[in-house]
C-alpha cells in the first residue's frame, strides 16, 4: 500500500530525459523534486531509473517526515511573472527595446525564447 501512494505521488514530479550531447549519453532529471540525474545509453532505461530515483526520494522524505516539495508536472503557468535586476540592466534593456521598435516587455520574452 505505501508503495502504490508513493507512485501516485511521485508521478507528480515531472520527469525529463534528453540527450547530451556532452555527456554523449541520456540524462534524466526530477527538478522539482531532487537534484542531479540519472545516465545511461537507452532513453527508456533512463526513465524507468528516473521513476524509481523519484519514488525513493519520496520515500525518504516521508520516512524523515519532510514536506514534499510543490508537484510540478501538470503545472500552469499564467505567462506572468517579475524579475528584479539591477538599475542598469533595466535601463539598457529599455533602450535596446526602444531602438528595435519593441517594447520592453517584448524584448524581453524574445530574449528568454532565444535563451
């Protein structure tokens, strides 16, 4: 029984796997959940690591009666959200807006969509 909840629970975490081109291998990675990753040559084997690497840090959280972070696979975003930088940064991204006929808030989700 616990280990069907702890399933249940950890597909709440969203789980990338990808292809490095680094590491020449595929990583898989659980952010929301914990940090670093699983490697391997077969992308399925990978995720299979990863779904179970997810299920025993809940497991461990739980078994030391920590919360367990925010779930986020299914997450919606609102397309909204404030950064704060430095006076200067703000300013030279102004102006750059400005001279390509944008406005800063365009300019700056051009940016992150090309970052």
């Amino acid at each position: 029984m616990k280990t069907a909840a702890r399933k249940i629970k950890a597909a709440r975490y969203l789980k990338i796997v990808e292809w490095s081109e680094a590491d020449k291998c595929f990583i898989g990675r659980c952010p929301g959940l914990f940090h670093g990753g699983i490697h391997g040559d077969d992308e399925a084997s990978v995720y299979r690591e990863l779904c179970e690497a997810a299920e025993e840090w809940v497991a461990a959280l739980e078994d030391d009666k920590k919360p367990l972070p925010a779930a986020t696979a299914g997450k919606t975003y609102s397309g909204k959200f404030a950064v704060r930088v430095d006076p200067a940064l703000h300013q030279r991204a102004a102006l750059k807006a400005l001279v390509r006929g944008e406005s800063l808030n365009q300019f700056v989700a051009h940016a992150l969509a090309e970052a």
